[in-house]
C-alpha cells in the first residue's frame, strides 16, 4: 500500500520539523490532499496512526483538506473547477489549460506544543 510509505515519510519530516521546534507535541495535522494527487483519503487516514504509533506523533490528529482541481485556460485565462477527469476550459473549451490545484500533497499546518 503505497498510502503506508507516504504515510511514514510525513511522520518522519514532521518529526524533523518538532525537532527543529523543539516541540514535544502534535495535537493535529492538516493535510491538502488534491484529487489528482495519486493518494487516497481512507487508505492514508487508515496508514497514518499506523505509523504514527510509538512516535511524538502518536495520538496527534490527522486533517485532511482536499483541494479541488483547477485549471487555468491559456486561451482565454478563465480559471475553471473540474468536475470530471477531463481537462477542458470550462469557458472556451480548450485543452489548452494548466493545472493550477490538485496535484498536491503536503503539510499545510501543525499544531504543535
Ligand atoms: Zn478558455
């Protein structure tokens, strides 16, 4: 399960970042997740006291934001919210767009003590 790994590379630079802090605590994690991200919300909220477990990170709790897809037409500039796996201006109907959210995976806030 690829969810795991993840899951235990985010444990160990929040870690690094505690330690950093000199923090002792986490009380929670925010999480901006994009749809497109290749992650999966259940299994990564299933891995993540998983790996969490004997670490400062244990009992700490895990938020996850999922952030929609945007695209960004380069015709016509419109910024357009996709609903489907299609990437089309949803003004012009160009293919002709960038991706401006969704691909995302990172740690967007910490809680810590
Ligand atoms: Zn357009």
């Amino acid at each position: 399960m690829h969810e795991l790994s993840l899951a235990d590379s985010m444990v160990q630079e929040i870690e690094a970042i505690m330690e950093k802090e000199g923090a002792e605590k986490v009380f929670s994690v925010t999480v901006k997740m994009g749809r497109l991200s290749g992650v999966e919300k259940e299994p990564f909220e299933f891995a993540f006291p998983i790996v969490a477990e004997g670490t400062k990170l244990e009992k700490s709790k895990l938020i996850i934001e999922e952030s929609p897809v945007i695209v960004k037409c380069k015709d016509c500039m419109t910024e357009t919210v996709l609903e489907t796996p299609f990437a089309k201006c949803g003004n012009c109907g160009s293919r002709n767009v960038d991706y401006i959210s969704g691909k995302e995976f990172l740690i967007k806030s910490l809680e810590i003590e």
